[in-house]
C-alpha cells in the first residue's frame, strides 16, 4: 500500500543541524513536500538510503535512525512510504562536497534521483557570510523558500515532460 498522498512529493532530507530539521520538514510540509525520512550523519546516509530507496512497499522500509521524517512517525509499517515513491534528495550545507559525493553514489547505485544541495557560498538574506563564515547557516525559513524556489525552478526546466530530471540543483 503506498502511504504518500498523490498530493504531495516524496522527499529524503540529508540534514546535520537537529534545530533545522522539525521545523524544516514541518514548513516543506506546507507546501507539498513530505520529507519521509531524515538522515544526521555520513555513515546513516550511507547505509539507510540505499536500503530505503529499493524498497516498493511501506512494510519494507525501516524507519529512519534520526527519528525524522514521515517513515519515522508512521502509525504502522505499511503506513510508511516507500523509496521507490521518493522524487528527490534535498542535502543540507553541513556536509562536505566528498561527503556529498559519497552519499549521490551509493544512492545513484539504486536510482538516479535529483539532488538538491545547500549552496554554502550564498550570502544570507541579512548580508552576512555564507554558511562556512562565522554567521553559520541561513535561518530555516530563508533556506525553506530556496529550497522550494530551486524545486519549482528545476521542475519548469523539465519542459512539457515535466518532473525533475537526475542532477545537482543548488539552493
């Protein structure tokens, strides 16, 4: 039994900073967007992902370790949405480009996905440094309305096929 409503887009968040991920999927969620499981680190991406994306039925999928994310609250197994429904892969700024790599190849091994990732060069709307620099990540609600800017933009670019075609789209 598929969980994830035909009006909204099955989405896996690699996202590091546990302040940003509640509100993150929380404010996704209003849009459309239904963020079913959240990885923290290097090593949960790297085994959960490849495993949650050859799954085609909800029972299949195990919940995701972070305790984020749709699959997580789930009032049962075959309410979960499984991997094979997700349309896209949305990367926070806390990883490095290597460990981003990492995580595109083992899940571009099951299913060319689209990637979208934090573009950690942008300044933040305040005029302060980008992400590396001292002011650290923009707030959620700025990076939420890039992020969705960055999927809306993607998916016109798609043409009359529409969807999102594999690829990196920054944010």
């Amino acid at each position: 039994m598929a969980s994830t409503k035909s009006s909204t887009t099955a989405l896996i968040l690699c996202g590091k900073i546990p302040g940003h991920i509640e509100p993150m999927i929380n404010l996704l969620r209003s849009d459309g967007y239904d963020v079913i499981h959240n990885v923290r680190t290097l090593p949960s991406a790297l085994l959960e992902l490849p495993a949650l994306l050859r799954t085609t039925v909800g029972c299949e999928t195990q919940p995701p370790s972070s305790g984020f994310g749709s699959n997580a609250t789930a009032a049962s197994a075959e309410d979960r949405t499984p991997g094979s429904e997700v349309k896209a892969v949305v990367v926070g700024g806390g990883y490095s480009p290597e460990e981003f790599e990492e995580i595109k190849g083992a899940c571009d091994g099951v299913k060319e996905l689209p990637f979208f990732r934090a573009d950690v060069t942008k300044k933040r709307s305040d005029g302060q440094e980008a992400q590396g620099g001292a002011a650290g990540p923009p707030p959620v609600e700025e990076l939420k309305g890039r992020l969705v800017q960055a999927l809306k933009a993607a998916d016109t670019a798609a043409g009359e096929g529409g969807g999102w075609q594999p690829g990196v789209y920054l944010f």
